[in-house]
C-alpha cells in the first residue's frame, strides 16, 4: 500500500540514501564535456514531494546538476501550449528502441522524430518554442517556466555546460540540419541549437526538480497558484510519453523495474511522476550503458517497491 505516514518516507529516503552510499558499482560519468565530467561520481540526492506539498529528501537534495534531458519534459509542455495537438505533425509519439542521439530512422521517418525525448524530438520543440522569438527570449521563456513549476526564482542556467553542448555537438547539428532538409525544421540551426542547449544546461537540485515535476503528479495543477499548467488530460499523455519513452532505449527496463513514468538525463538526474501521489526527484552521475543513472534508477526501484508506487500495481491509494 502507498505509504501515509511522513515518518515513513522521511524514513524510506534515510535508508535508500544510505543504501546507495554503500554501492561500489556507480555507473560511468558522461564525459562528453569539461562540465559534466569533473563531477564527482560518490554523489547521491533523492527528493520526493508529495500530493500534500510534503517534501522529504536526503543525500545532496541541494546539490545543482545539470538536467539535460529531464528538460525535455517541460519544453514538450511548453510546445504543447503554443501549438497544441498540432505538434504531433511534426514528432511521433513511439518508443524509439534507438540510442538517444541515433540519426538512422529519421530517413525512413522523412524527419519526423519518433518522439519527442530523443535528441530530434527534442529539436523539433526548440523549433516550436523559437517560433516568434529571437533565441535569448525563448531561452528566458523556458527559464521562467522552470522557475514558475518549481515555485523557485534561484533555478538558473550553466553557461559553461550550454558551451560545452555547443562546442561538442555535431551529431545534434547533423540531426538538426538533416531535419531541416525535410522541411521539419522552420528556424535557423544555429538558433534552434543554441535553444536546444541552452535547456539542456539549466542547473537544478533534487527539490527544485521534485517541486517542478508537481503539475505532472496532480492533473496538470500548480499546487502554488492553483491554476492549470497543462489540462488533465495532457499531463496524462506527458506522463504516458515519459514511461514509453523517458530512459532512451532503456525504457522498458525501466517501467520492468520501477514502473513509474520518469524521464532521465546524461548529468545523472531522473525525475519521476507517480500521479496524484509524489514527484520524486533523484540524482547520481554515474550511468549504466543505455546512458541512465545507475544509482538513481536503482533507488527509485527500491521506493517502488517500497511504496507499492509502481502504476502496474493495481490498489487504490492510502
Ligand atoms: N545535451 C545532451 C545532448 O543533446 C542531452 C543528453 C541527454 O541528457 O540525453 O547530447
């Protein structure tokens, strides 16, 4: 049964914590660039706020990471108020099966991305959000929607991360340009590149992310303000695109293992949405080799299992 007393998670996140501090295998940092590479690979934060704006967390909770892709979330959300369903014109809505940057089935697709967390999904949205903006306005616009899902103005962005992504990102200004061949992408690359990783380098901790993911956990609400951010039914489908597709081409192992929607990123982090009981945040930098953090997707199987949170399981909430 999903847990109700505080003590229990406050618990549960304790034991988890100190449970990760004692594993050896730790995964791989990404080393891609300067700015994810010298991050220390001993460290461990896991956040959980709950329907009931409780929050719990331990470990480095108040530790910046990079988000990376756990961005991607909420520029589809952002992309999605701007053009509504029309989106799905522009990127599917299938698990991939393919590596996260992998440029072979946008041929055979005619630049229509799989989805929208994989590397060209994930364009497409900067494209859209770009629409009506120079890029530094769609950067703050992206900026400002973090601040305002997470009720916190101190979320900012890493200029030496976003850097590095553009200094090193030649695959991505393949699958951006080979997009725009086929009429899939309507901005200067450049620009919708600079979009792209400027999104990637926003730096948060685990409880500003947890706090971010709440309109996901409760039918597309701020909690704060009280209005919608999304409507129910698009957070249902966020949601959905987040167990189908959210771990690359790890996805289904791991809906096997945690069951839970969540989307995760190079730096380590993984944002997960159990709905209408907890946000959870929780970051590693270590990852396995489909590209997921090792410690953070074993700890949320830990709080599955735990919590009976996995949406497969089919009891009513406590
Ligand atoms: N900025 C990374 C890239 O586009 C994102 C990687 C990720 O977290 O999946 O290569």
């Amino acid at each position: 049964m999903p847990l109700t007393v505080a003590a229990d998670l406050q618990a549960l996140v304790d034991r988890v914590a100190e449970e990760m501090a004692g594993q050896t295998d730790r995964g791989k940092v990404a080393d891609y660039i300067p700015g994810l590479a010298r991050v220390d690979p001993k460290h461990f934060g896991i956040a959980i706020t709950t329907h009931d704006g409780k929050m719990y967390s331990a470990g480095d909770a108040e530790m910046n990471f990079s988000i990376q892709s756990i961005s991607k979330v909420f520029a589809l959300t952002i992309a999605l108020g701007k053009v509504g369903d029309a989106l799905w014109k522009r990127v599917g809505r299938e698990p991939s099966g393919n590596a996260f940057n992998s440029i072979v089935q946008l041929e055979a697709e005619h630049g229509i991305p799989r989805n929208p967390f994989i590397n060209a999904g994930a364009i497409v949205i900067s494209d859209v959000v770009l629409a009506g903006h120079e890029p530094r306005e769609a950067i703050g616009e992206i900026l400002r929607f973090m601040r305002e899902v997470a009720g916190d103005d101190g979320i900012t962005i890493d200029d030496e991360v976003a850097r590095g992504e553009a200094e090193t990102g030649f695959r991505n200004t393949a699958l951006a340009n080979y997009m725009r061949a086929f009429g899939n992408i309507e901005h200067p690359v450049e620009q919708v590149l600079g979009v792209y990783f400027h999104q990637c380098a926003l730096a948060m901790n685990c409880k500003q992310l947890a706090k971010a993911g709440r309109y996901l956990m409760l039918e597309g609400q701020h909690p704060e303000t009280g209005f919608n951010v999304v409507s129910p039914m698009r957070a249902r489908r966020i949601n959905a695109l987040m167990m189908l597709c959210g771990h690359y081409d790890g996805s289904g192992e791991f809906a096997f293992r945690v069951g839970i929607p969540g989307k995760s990123g190079v730096g380590g982090g993984i944002l997960c949405v159990v709905p209408g009981i907890a946000s959870i945040a929780v970051w590693s930098p270590g990852l396995n080799d489909r590209g997921n953090s090792t410690l953070g997707s074993l700890a949320l199987e830990r709080i599955a299992v735990a919590t009976g949170w996995s949406v497969f399981n089919q009891r009513e909430p406590g």
